[in-house]
C-alpha cells in the first residue's frame, strides 16, 4: 500500500472507568446495573485527557477502562494480551508486534504537540532555538542567566518512565543536533545527563509546577497554570509555539505507511511547530470473541466528528482528511 499523506484542519496518572448508566427495574422501582460491556486498554499518557473525554461519550454502550501507565508498560501489556487494547506514543515495533499471535491492528487516534515547558515568572515569552533545547537537556545550558530570561539554576524535569513522549521529544532533538543523537539518542527510555524524573505527562507537569526555575517537556494540554510553553525555533527559523494550528502545519509533513505509522522528526514549514507527534491505539484482529462489537464501537466513537472536534479545547490536534479514513477503515479490521 503506498504512503497516505496526513491532512489536518488543523497529553494525573489515574486508571478511570466510565460506569454504566443505571436502569430501573420494570414494575420494581429498583436500580439495575445496564448490560453493557466492559472493555479495559492501557498506555500513554499523552492522549489519556483525551480518551478521558472520549469515551465517556459512548459509556451508553461500552464501559472503558483506560490506564495511563506510558507507552512502555501498554505495549507490554498489550503484547501480552492482558488488556482489550494498548496505546502508544511510538509505533508499535516490528519484533513487538511479531509477537502478537492474534494480529495487530495500529490505527491513528488523535495528534499533539510537545511543549518545551517552563516555570520562571520572570521569564516572558521564551524563545528558544533548536541548539538551546538541546543544550539545556544535556546540561550544557545551567542557568537562566544563559537564555538571558531572569537569573538562577535551570531544573531540567524528565520522564522516569517508559514513554513514547519521551520518544517522540529525543526523537526530534536527535534530529536537531548530531551530538545529541550520538551521547544520548532516541528511545521511550534514554539516559537523561541531567534532570529530575517524572512519571507520565503528569508527573513532569507536577514537578514544573511545583519547581521555580524548572523546564521540561510535556503534552501541551498540560501547559497551565504556572507552566508556560516556550516558543521553539523551527526548520523553516520561525519561533513557533506549540498550538492545534502549529501541530497540524507540522503534522501534515507526514507520510503514513501500511502499518499507519510515521513521524516527522523536524518538518518543515514556516508554520509548523518542531515537536509534534501522533499517538496510535493497538487492538486486536482477532480473539476477541464478544467483546469484538464493543472494541469497535468504542474506537469508532473515539475517531468520530463528535469526540474530534473535542480535541483542540483539550489541547489536541483533530484528525482529518485521509488518516482519519484510513484509521477508520483499520478499526473495521477488529474481528471476533
């Protein structure tokens, strides 16, 4: 199957359950749980808001239970069939995938940004090129006095956890900077020079947060509060900063191959913000027995009009155009 290419109009770690809807008994007057069936899937972090709201929309039909553990942990859970689906930030690997007996199904489900994220109140407007972002992740840039924004030390804040963010993010800076690549490079884990870890998008918020004079790198649904987004400098020399439009500029760069799955590490575009990425969910083509209607319906309701058009005020990017067919036309693919 040849490439498809993207088109776009334009990240708390709790499991959550979304309940069944209670009936009352004909005749009775007395409470009874619906029938709905309960399907459970775990992974990144980087959409869990996200799905949150998603599939609380179809809890009329399917009760889901997500656990946002990272990437890391719901590929492996995934490959060992222990939830009705995963979800990752990084495409399912080749050896991972030929793992799974009962076929891999990778679909698309929503796209994001990946703020360069701070908390200096003294700090205004943060313009940072691609060689400071390195720089400040290797610990060679140690204080604010450097970046000329206010003085005193820098507090890099990382993920401690296996994280398809943190793929995403090395990913680009790799791409930014040979000696990167070559001291540290790109992986859900890598051995950070310096900083403090988080665990999930929450956790590095969290310490952001907490931490004046901190910087790090999360979804950019998490830049609130005292969390401010940098303004990174793009191929193209423009400072852009990590907006739905700027995400979608840069993920219309990418090309998609059979198994749905690409990146664009550094796109290009005066427009296009530098750190962008798509978040996939893996299901199974198979061996899901009566749960198979269900896994459909809550998928087809994650990719529909309804829950896409909720992404942007959630600090997502919607998909469109082709990638949200052929999305569309994977999930058809989840058997019994």
């Amino acid at each position: 199957m040849p490439p498809k290419r993207l088109f776009f109009m334009t990240f708390a770690k709790k499991a959550f359950t979304i309940s069944s809807l209670l009936a009352v008994g004909a005749g009775l007057g007395l409470p009874v749980l619906a029938q709905n069936a309960t399907i459970s899937g775990a992974g990144a972090t980087f959409p869990a808001a996200f799905y949150q709201r998603a599939f609380a929309g179809v809890a009329d039909k399917v009760r889901v239970n997500y656990q946002s553990v990272g990437s890391g942990a719901g590929v492996r859970q995934y490959v060992a069939g222990t939830v009705d689906f995963g979800a990752t930030d990084e495409p399912i690997k080749a050896s991972e995938a030929a793992k799974v007996k009962r076929g891999v199904i990778q679909f698309p489900a929503v796209g994001g940004t990946i703020a360069v994220a701070y908390n200096k109140a003294d700090c205004k407007g943060l313009k940072l090129t691609q060689k400071q972002v390195v720089q400040i992740f290797l610990g060679t840039i140690k204080t604010w006095d450097e970046l000329k924004c206010g003085k005193g030390k820098i507090t890099v804040a990382h993920r401690s956890d296996g994280s398809g963010t943190t793929f995403a993010f090395t990913n680009s800076l790799s791409s930014f900077s040979p000696e990167w690549k070559s001291k540290v490079g790109e992986g859900k884990s890598v051995k950070w020079p310096v900083g403090i870890g988080g665990k999930g998008n929450e956790g590095v918020a969290g310490t952001i947060s907490n931490t004046p004079g901190a910087i790090g790198y999360v979804n950019q649904a998490y830049v609130k509060g005292p969390i401010k987004a940098a303004a990174v400098q793009n191929k193209a020399g423009a400072f852009v900063l990590p907006t739905e439009a700027s995400g979608a500029a840069a993920l219309n760069n990418i090309r998609l191959d059979e198994r749905l799955a690409g990146e664009d590490p550094n796109p290009a575009g005066a427009k296009s913000y530098p750190i962008s990425t798509l978040t996939w969910i893996l299901a199974y083509k198979t061996g899901n027995g009566d749960k198979a209607g269900s896994v459909r319906s809550a998928m087809l309701y994650l990719l529909s009009p309804k829950a896409q058009n909720q992404a942007e005020s959630l600090g997502y990017v919607p998909l469109k155009g082709s990638v949200l067919a052929e999305a569309k036309k994977a999930v058809a693919q989840i058997g019994r």
